[in-house]
C-alpha cells in the first residue's frame, strides 16, 4: 500500500472496457456516499483532460491508486489494453502489497481461469451484475464489500501513522520495524519425516505438523470444555538453555508470559467417553522466539549442527516433561458460519511467527494466569482479534499437536456459529487487535473445491492448513480429501490396494475367492453352484450367439458356461491371479476369449458389445465417484446388461464393500429400462437380478 496520511482518501481505480461504461457510472453512482465521506475518490479515463497524453496519465493514476477495481465483462477480458496492461500492472501491485485488486463482475464470462480468478469478487458470490433482477441491489452489495475493504485498509495505516507521529517528536530516532526476524533457514515436512513418522499427511500432501489427537470422522470423538481438565503448575521454572540465548531476539515483540506444556494425559473412561488432561506453567514468550525461530539455525560452536540436532533430534511428544524446549501453547479456531463458510484470515507482517500467512479464524498464543484452560483463552483471542464472542458449549477441540518446524504445541477449535460469514467479517474489522495481528478476512464456501484451492494457491500456517483438511475429512470424508487434493495419486494407490486384496484373495481355496468368509464353509460350494444355475436360468438364451462382456470375471464361475454359448467374449479382472484361475478352469475353451487385466473404471471398450454381465461386482465399489465410473462403462461398452447385485443396504459388511438399495442401481442406469427382475436369497443375503436394455 502506498503510505499516505490517514486524512486522505484511498485512491480508486476503474480499469474496465468503454463497453460497460453504462455500468462503471452506476457503479460510481453507488459509491458516492463514500466518496463523499472521504474514504475513496475515484478515477477512470473519462477524467482525462483534452491535450493530455492518455497512456502516460492512466499508467501513473494506475501506479498510486490503492483500490484497483476490475470490471470483469467479455469486453474487458478481450481488450489488449485493460487485460494485457491495466489488469498486468494491477496484479503486480496486488502481488507486492502496493494495492488491493477487487474483481466486479459485471456480465457473464469465463473469468475464473484469468490470473485474478482466484481473487475474491464482487458482488456476493461471484454473481455478475447482470444476472441481478434487481441491478440497484447487486450494485449495494458491492458498493458494502468495497466499504468493507476500505475500512480495513484505513485502519491499517494507522500503525504507520503511529510511528510516523511518534518519530516525528523526536527526529533523530528511526521509525521502528514491524518486520519479524525470520530463521536462517526453514525445514521441509519431506525433510523431517525422518525425526517425525506421524507428520500430518493426506494423499500425496504432508505437512510439518505432527498430529497427537485428532477427531477425523464425522462421529467420532470430539472434545467439549468439560471433558478437558486445565491443570497449573505454579512451581517449575523453565530455563532457557545458554546456546538459544545468543540468538537476536526479534526487532518487535512483547515481553509478557505464555503456557508451558509440562505434561499431558489422555484417558478413555469407557466407550464414546474420553478425557484430556493438559498441566501448564509459566513461560517468557521471549524464550520461544529465541528457541522456536532458530531451530534449523547453525550452532553457535558447531556450524555443521542445527538447535534441532543438538534440543530436538527424536523427541517423545508423548512425554513433553522432560524437553528443553519452551513447549509454547497455541489456541485457533475455524468459525463455520450459518451460511455454511468456514472463516479464515491472514497473519499480519507484524506477526512474529508465521507472518504473512494464512491460518485460522482467530488464534494465538495461550497468556499464562493461574486458572488458564485453551477453551477460555481461545475464547479470548477471539474476541479481541475479530469481535466474535465464542458461546463455550457450542465449541469444540477437534485438533491437539505440535507444529514440527516452529515447535509449539497448538489446540484447534472450531464453532458452528449462528452469524452469517459477512457478519463475522464484519465484527472482525472493528476488533481491538485485527489491524495488529492481520491484514485479510474472508469467508470460503465448505466445500472440497474451495478449500483445497485455498490451501494450494496460498501459503500456509501447517498447523491451520492441517486441521482445515481435518474438519473436511470429518464433513466429506477421508477419501474424498485424498482425491480433492491429488486424484492421480489416489487413484492409483486405490487400484493398488484393491488389486492386492483381490490377489490375496485369489489364493483362497475354492469358491472362497470369490464368497464372503461369513458364509458357512460347509455349504459354500453348494450354494454357490446353485446361485450360479439361478443366474443362467434368468439370463436363459439372451446369450446365446452374442458377444459378451464378463466384468470382474473372477475365478470363472460364470466364465466356463458363457463361453459354451456365447459367439465371442472377453472377461475382465483387476487381479491377473483371479484370471489365472480363471484360465486354467477353462482349460482349452480359454483360447477362445479375449482377457484384460485392468481397473473396470479404466477400461475403455474397443467395440459395442451385444451383452455386459457383472455379478457382485458393483459391491465392491466403496466410494460412490468409482461406483458411477463403473455404471459409465458398463453403459458405454452394451446394448444388454445383465446385473446380479447384493442389496441389503444397512447390513454390516466389510470395508472393501458398500450395498446399495436397488433405486440408487437404477439410478445409476436410467438411460436403461428393466426388463426383466428377480430376487433371489444367497444364504442370509438378499440379491437381486436385473436384465436392463437401452431406451
């Protein structure tokens, strides 16, 4: 940002195409209240003088401006001018922090792939003013985000202001640095998994955050303030070991005291019911910016070791009584609001650690006083960093670690708040601390695309961007986390994993391959002959002369009579064990088909068959994005299918299988009509048999 004086209003900037210039007056209409109250006076080309050379007047408007508003149209995005010079030089600024950039959107275009798309635009979600019925209500909700905005960045000046003030008192004293002193050198999780094997990881993801508890479903256990026990220990006294000492404490810090983690215990009373048991002493928050900021620094008598090697080399972050490090706490929370956002900020360069980076709702350092509990002083912080007042029984631990890299231990929260997402923004602006400990607020949609584009495209507190990938496993699931964040490497460890199950189950004798273990071994071959007879007495002569599509062709149960009737076929199976049992059950008659080793989902017919068969295939499809991947293919490889398929939904099975009604079968195949439907009891088991043909 430019520095001015505070008097002065912020400096506004329309870049937009002489196209939508009906809509930058109305838009300047709106904005007149704040133009008039001095906090912004605007500026756009038509302001141009007859004489003046235009490029060199827009360019240096464009360099001081402090508000940079896009007005985002086709035009706009096709003009060589606005995109490749205004928007260009904008983003530059933007980058550098010399000017807020704020896309308006004003009709329909594809601008999300445009280098500003990650922005956050106007007006409220991203919907162009255009689409409005009411165009005078689109134009009030933009003209209150840029309120918002230009409140925040008003109030920012005012630290500087400050210190100019000040200096200006006494002359010959330089103004003092907010800049944080940063490590020599800094660690990467790839780096520290040696010291540390339960790094915070997600698919191909990891983090420099070692997970102690953690709440990652739905159901499972989550802590209320009344299942943590706050303990205090007024006696023990934490020294600073001399070699942290010689480090140069940061330019800008306080010198008040923190918590200690002196020890931690986690009980389970009895099922569904735990307790957390923290006790804390007391610490110079000074003695963690020596030690936690240094780390990965050299020593001062051996270059060749790092503060790590020598303090932290392998340490039990089970037992935290007998470190020597200042084991400095740390309290966040993610408010997920009514509107169903979840609320994050962005430290402030002034931030000692982590500065400049993205992070929870509201967090900070535990201050020490003798009835401390991270509830309260989570409560605390978030009332004086963004105004929100925390209702203690709607809040929830659902995170305890260390962040490896910084070394402190870090409690994470969240609340499900009543308040819409432009409430709490709003109240955060006006906080006694937001313009100390941040520089941005906003509001993300709870859903997997936003969250993951958030924590990729932005840098990140680990601890925070763990536990936000947390609170999405417990929404989402852990497994669609994985594929949101790194679907190729998912996939491929999913075929990897099932193909070896399938494998090791190909070794089992007999039709126990391919039958569940809960079946009575005494009865499984005879059942299993006679479900086989059920089957081919339902699908009777509509194989006959076909060519045919086994999928998941297993052992060969089904195998050895299609290819008796059948004019052509082919059989299908991830595990190439299952199809050498399959051949060799065959015996000669396997000459006669075509086999593919491969991930149904990864299958791609090379013609139409007359007739697909899949028997208790679709089971084992756990996730519903590769059960819908295998419809696809079935739907695209024939005219006729054949479905033979457990549908006990709700009954106990084993993680490699999910049921599923028959309406979310026919679903899935609605491009299809029945045909023909039957029902048919395998032991306790209740199958059903579909013969379905294209509309």
């Amino acid at each position: 940002m430019s520095h001015t004086s505070s008097r002065s209003p912020l400096r506004l900037f329309y870049s937009y195409s002489h196209q939508d210039e009906e809509l930058r007056v109305e838009l300047e209409k709106h904005l007149s209240v704040l133009r008039r109250q001095g906090v912004i006076s605007g500026w756009s080309d038509r302001r141009i003088e007859p004489g003046h050379e235009w490029a060199g007047e827009i360019d240096g408007q464009l360099d001081n401006a402090d508000i940079v508003l896009l007005l985002v149209s086709a035009d706009f995005l096709a003009s060589d001018y606005c995109y490749d010079v205004e928007m260009t030089r904008a983003m530059d600024r933007h980058a550098s922090g010399d000017a807020r950039i704020i896309p308006i959107l004003c009709r329909p275009c594809d601008w999300k792939s445009a280098p500003f798309g990650k922005l956050q635009a106007l007006p409220t979600e991203a919907n162009p003013v255009t689409l409005w019925s009411n165009p005078d209500a689109a134009f009030e909700d933009i003209a209150r985000g840029i309120r918002r905005i230009s409140e925040t960045l008003m109030r920012a000046r005012l630290p500087t202001i400050a210190a100019e003030a000040e200096a200006s008192k006494h002359p010959n004293q330089p103004i003092p640095s907010f800049e944080p002193v940063k490590s020599v050198s800094s660690v990467s999780a790839q780096a520290m998994a040696h010291r540390y094997s339960n790094l915070f990881q997600i698919s191909s993801w990891r983090f420099p955050y070692v997970v102690l508890i953690a709440a990652w479903k739905a159901d499972s256990n989550e802590f209320g303030m009344g299942e943590v026990i706050s303990l205090t220990d007024n006696v023990s006294t934490y020294v600073l070991p001399e070699d942290f000492k010689k480090n140069p404490p940061p330019a800008y810090y306080f010198t008040d005291f923190k918590c200690r983690l002196s020890q931690y215990d986690f009980t389970i009373l009895r099922a569904g019911l735990c307790r957390l048991t923290f006790t804390f002493s007391k610490i110079e928050y000074l003695d963690y910016l020596l030690s936690g900021e240094y780390l990965d620094s050299p020593l001062p008598d051996d270059p060749n070791r790092t503060f790590r090697d020598k303090y932290a080399p392998r340490l039990d972050l089970n037992d935290v009584s007998h470190s020597k490090l200042t084991n400095i706490c740390g309290v966040g929370i993610f408010l997920i609001t009514r509107d169903d956002k979840i609320v994050v900020s962005r430290h402030s360069h002034s931030v000692n650690v982590y500065s400049n980076t993205w992070t929870y709702s509201a967090s900070g350092t535990m201050d020490w006083c003798d009835n401390v509990h991270p509830f309260t002083e989570m409560a605390r912080e978030c009332r004086e960093e963004i105004g929100h007042n925390i209702k203690l029984d709607n809040m929830y631990l659902f995170g305890f670690g260390v962040d490896a890299q910084k070394f402190y231990y870090q409690f994470s929260f969240f609340e499900r708040t009543g308040l819409s997402s432009e409430d709490v923004i709003g109240k955060a602006i006006m906080a006694r601390d937001y313009f100390i400990e941040m520089q941005e607020i906003v509001a993300i949609p709870f859903d997997l695309e936003s969250v993951v584009d958030m924590l990729k495209t932005n840098p990140w507190e680990p601890a925070a961007a763990a536990g936000l990938l947390t609170l999405c496993a417990k929404r989402f699931g852990y497994r669609a986390v994985e594929r949101a964040i790194d679907p190729v490497f998912v996939h491929k460890r999913l075929t990897d994993e099932m193909t070896a199950e399938w494998d090791y189950r190909a070794f089992r004798p007999g039709d126990l391959a391919v039958m569940s273990a809960r079946y009575p071994g005494g009865r499984r071959h005879e059942e299993s002959k006679k479900y086989i007879e059920a089957v081919f007495d339902f699908i009777g002569s509509d194989i006959d002369g076909e060519d045919v599509l086994e999928i998941g062709a297993g052992i060969g149960r089904m195998s050895e009579i299609l290819v008796r009737k059948a004019r052509r076929m082919t059989c299908i199976d991830l595990s190439s064990r299952m199809l050498e049992r399959n051949r060799n059950r065959l015996g000669s008659f396997a000459q006669r088909v075509q086999y593919v080793q491969t991930f149904v989902q990864n299958y791609i017919p090379d013609r139409l068959y007359d007739v697909a068969i899949s028997s208790l295939m679709l089971i084992h499809n756990v996730e519903e994005e590769d059960f819908h991947a295998v419809a696809e293919v079935m739907k695209k490889s024939a005219r006729t299918l054949f479905l033979f398929e457990h549908v006990d939904v709700g009954q106990q099975v084993s993680e490699h299988t999910r049921l599923r009604g028959e309406a979310a079968l026919l679903s899935a195949f609605h491009e299809y009509k029945v045909e023909r439907r039957a029902t048919y009891q395998l032991f306790t088991d209740n199958l059903i048999f579909l013969k379905l043909t294209r509309r």
